[in-house]
C-alpha cells in the first residue's frame, strides 16, 4: 500500500474512531447512570433522560402519581391507611421522593425525618390549580424541589391534599459523577486511539526509516555485505530496495577497482619484466657487435635481424599495452566497413604467410563461404585479432618440428564463423574457462618468454565490440582451436546505408 493511503487511513480513524468511541461510551454511561439510579422509574435509559433530568424526576413518579389520582377519585379514605401511606411513601424514597398529606392546614404526614420547612410553607393550598396538572410545579429557592399535588376529601369531609415532593438537588452528585466519567473516558479514549496511531506511524514509517539509517551507518564503517530488511511494501519498501541495489552497485564497484589495480600492478610487473628479456638480448648483441664479436658478414646479419627480432616482440608488447589502456578507457578506435571476407582473409594470408614460415609453421586455409560474403568489421582492429591468435599458435607450438595452423570459414544463415586451429602444447581444461580473462596466463606457459597473458582479452573485446563471440576448445598436448563470430551484412544493413 502507497504511503499516502496509509496516511489517509491513519486521518480516517484519528478523527472517527475517537468520536465513535466517545458516543459509544456517552451511550453506555448515561443508560446504565438512569437504570442504575432509576432502576424502579418507569423511563429506561435514554440519552433524552440523561439530557432532561427534571422530565425524567418527573416521569419517575408519575406512575404513583396516577394512582394516587385514581384512589383520590375512587376511594379517598385509602389515604387514611397508615400502611399504604407507608408502602408508597417507600417505593418514593427511592426516587429521591417522600409524601406528604395535609389535612386542613395541618401536615398529618411526612414521609422523611428531614424537615424542608421552608419548602413545606411554599405547598400550594387546596384547590389550587397544579391538582390537576401531570407534571407538578418547581421549586428553585432554597432548595430544588418538585411537586405534585392531589386534592381529596377526608371520610370526616375535611378537606385533605396529598404532595409528592422530589428533591431534585440529589441528581447533582450523580450528574458531576456523571460528566467525570464521561471526561476519564473520553481522556482514555484520546490516549488509547493517539497510543494506537502512534504505533502503527511507528510501525510502519519510523521502524524501516531507523532500518535504513542503520543500513547507512554499516557503509560508512565499510560493511558492504549486510541488505536493509525491506519491511513494507510502499515507497519506503522500494526506497529500501533502492538502497540494497546501490550496495550491491557499490560493493561491485569498488571490488572493481581493487580487481583493477591489482590487475594494473601485475600488468606492469609483467611488461618489465616481459620488456626486459628481448632488451637484455638487444643489449647483449650490441655489445657483441661493438666488441667486434661479429666478425664475419653472415654473423653480423644474423646479430643484426635478432636485434630487429627483439626489437619488433618489445614493439608488439607495447602495442597490446597501449590497446589494453584503450579499452580500459573503451576508446578504442573503430572503423567499421563493408569487407569481403574471403579477400580480405586472401590478403591477410599473403601478409601472415611469410612470418609464418620463418616461424617454421605451416599454415592452411579453408574458405567455405559462398563468393561475395560481406562481414562488417574493422580490418585493422580484426587483423589484430587474427595476429593474436596466430602468434599464439606459434608461440605455443611446442618442441616440434613443424607447427600447423589451420583456418577455417564457415558461413551461417546470419554470420561467419573464423576457426583457427593449431597442434600445439594445448591447455588444459581448468585453464580453458579462464584464457579470455586479462593477465590469464595458463601453467604451462608461464614459463615461457614473450605472453603478457592480454592478447586474447583484447581479441575478445574487438569481437565482442563488432558484435560476435569467441571461445576456445582444446585439448593438452594435442592442439587448440579458436572460434569467432562476425555478423554478415544483411539487406536492411545495406538499404541503411
Ligand atoms: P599471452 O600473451 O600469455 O599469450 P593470451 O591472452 O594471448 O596471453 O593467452 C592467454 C593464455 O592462454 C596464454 O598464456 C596461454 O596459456 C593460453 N593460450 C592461448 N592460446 C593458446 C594456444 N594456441 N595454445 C596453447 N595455449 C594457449
């Protein structure tokens, strides 16, 4: 869920779940305030009672009030019985009510200890018109009262008033104990759905930000390993995913640089070390020839094309450094054309053929492509390539006579596949996963002279930068062969061009 609909649902309940509560709570409070009080009142709890409490005292003894009318029209001298005066001056009492009957001017009956004098003077007299109302009079000062009254005449025909008086000054402590409940719940109710809320923003926003931030701290103190765990499933989940994706970046990145460097120093260690074999032998046959050592013509030739020899593997040594710095930067010069592949390869041969045989190599090529097959690729960059793996053919020819090299093309529905065979020493089948690395040299050549273990990485980046693959099979001790792809020239190529 996104963050701005949980924020939503936060606002949702923050305003409607306290006001539900509260009304909920205001409801129970004030039915279970009037069955409590009033249990014996004929009105149930309702919030109108709890609103209207002089209707309520009202309705309270309107029953008994009913009756007492009755009787007064239909048996009168039941006031005169001590014993029902009694029984319904009790249920009264209850209802914070008690009788009074007058006789003459006279109070006959009080149905409380206390005396309300005051309130007693104030009794309206007989035949006044409240008798006949339902709901009583009131009495403010000095105190609350209401009063009901019923006028009757006695069985010697005195005139006879019977009250009931409800002292509404008791309903105050209820109502203060009243509104102090419903303020503690509403107090509660607030704390309760604010502690709720507060837990869910913490839950769901504070504990995967603290997560992150922790996430933080652990990079700054170098721990790449350890992932933020993603909790939610909102921005702040993707945000936490974000952040595992650019550790992992980091993580790859500086493990690239150290990988570089490192590979940098050895690259360097190798080249000296690779310079200074064909430089110690220049120096050595110079000397030679300024001692004089050289003394017939056939002597100094020879001198003179070994140190032409070293001269040329110091050149191609630096040349494979120079490209290697190229691609690191990937800027190596690109000038992709249209080339016929079998006369570029015809060329390539009449170049390569020469420096083979001095190299006491055989060499054979098979050209299975139909006549006119078109490649795009970059003559100088591809020579560079097929140099490479020639010159590795030769150099890992082993203690034969004569070396072989076979090439092979082979065209397929959308490219040209190059093969470059020899019988050679062979690599083995745990080296072979790893010859394309940069600075691979496998075992068995590392003895030799003149790898710098760059030449068939760099062979790889061409091919791959013309869009091709190369790879490798071999078997030790008896020869290897490398493969290469390069895309044929299709009909939408050349109507782009
Ligand atoms: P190097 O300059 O060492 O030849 P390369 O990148 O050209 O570097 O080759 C990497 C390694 O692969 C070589 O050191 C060698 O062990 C192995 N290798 C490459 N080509 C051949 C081959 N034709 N025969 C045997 N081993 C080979």
């Amino acid at each position: 869920m996104k963050v701005v609909h949980k924020i939503r649902i936060i606002f949702l309940p923050a305003i409607v779940l306290p006001l539900t509560l509260i009304v909920i709570s205001i409801a129970i409070l004030s039915f279970s305030y009037t069955k409590s009080i009033y249990s014996t009142g004929s009105q149930s709890g309702t919030i109108d009672s709890f609103v209207n409490t002089t209707q309520t005292m009202n309705a309270l003894t309107s029953d008994t009030f009913e009756e007492i009318k009755r009787i007064a029209r239909e048996a009168p001298e039941t006031f005169e019985n001590p014993d029902y005066i009694e029984k319904v001056n009790q249920a009264l009492q209850k209802k914070d009510s008690y009788l009074i009957i007058r006789k003459n001017n006279e109070i006959i009956y009080r149905g409380t200890k206390e005396k309300h004098t005051e309130v007693e003077s104030m009794l309206p007299q007989y035949g006044s018109t409240i008798s006949s109302e339902d709901s009583g009079i009131l009495i403010g000062e000095p105190e609350n009262f209401l009063i009901k009254q019923q006028d009757f005449v006695f069985s010697d025909s005195e005139p006879g008033t019977i009250f009931i008086l409800t002292n509404l000054d008791n309903i105050t402590p209820h109502f203060r104990k009243i509104i102090l409940q419903l303020i503690l719940s509403v107090v509660l109710i607030l704390f309760m759905t604010s502690s709720l809320l507060t837990w869910y923003m913490y839950y769901e926003f504070v504990r995967p930000i603290n997560l992150l931030k922790d996430g933080t701290d652990r990079i700054r103190e170098g721990d790449l390993d350890t992932d933020v765990e993603i909790l939610n499933k909102d921005e702040i989940g993707d945000l936490c995913v974000s952040f595992n994706e650019m550790r992992a970046e980091l993580k790859k990145s500086i493990n690239d640089r150290l990988r570089y460097e490192e590979e940098t120093r050895e690259l360097i260690s190798n080249i000296s070390h690779d310079l200074k074999t064909p430089l110690t032998a220049i120096k050595g046959y110079s000397e030679a020839i300024m001692d004089g050592v050289a003394d017939t013509p056939e002597k100094m030739e020879r001198y003179i094309r070994t140190i032409y020899n070293k001269a040329n593997d110091m050149d191609g040594l630096l040349n494979e450094l120079s490209i290697a710095s190229k691609i690191d930067c990937n800027t190596i010069p690109y000038n992709f054309t249209k080339i016929d592949i079998e006369s570029y390869f015809n060329d390539c041969m009449d170049e390569i053929g020469s420096d083979l045989e001095q190299k006491n190599m055989d060499f054979a090529f098979f050209n299975y492509c139909e006549k006119h097959c078109f490649v795009m690729a970059d003559p100088e960059q591809l020579k560079r390539v097929i140099m490479n793996i020639i010159s590795n053919a030769c150099k890992y020819s082993g203690a034969k006579n004569k070396g072989h090299v076979n090439i092979r093309l082979k065209e397929m529905e959308t490219y040209v596949q190059v093969e470059i065979e020899d019988d050679g020493i062979g690599i083995s089948a745990k080296d072979l996963p790893n010859i394309f690395n940069r600075l691979y040299r496998a075992d068995a050549s590392r003895s030799s002279s003149g790898g710098s273990g760059l030449g068939l990485s760099i062979s790889k980046k061409i091919i791959e930068d013309h869009g091709g693959h190369i790879w490798a099979s071999s078997k030790l001790h008896t020869g290897t062969t490398i493969y290469f792809t390069l895309n044929k020239v299709t009909e939408e190529d050349e109507e782009y061009e």
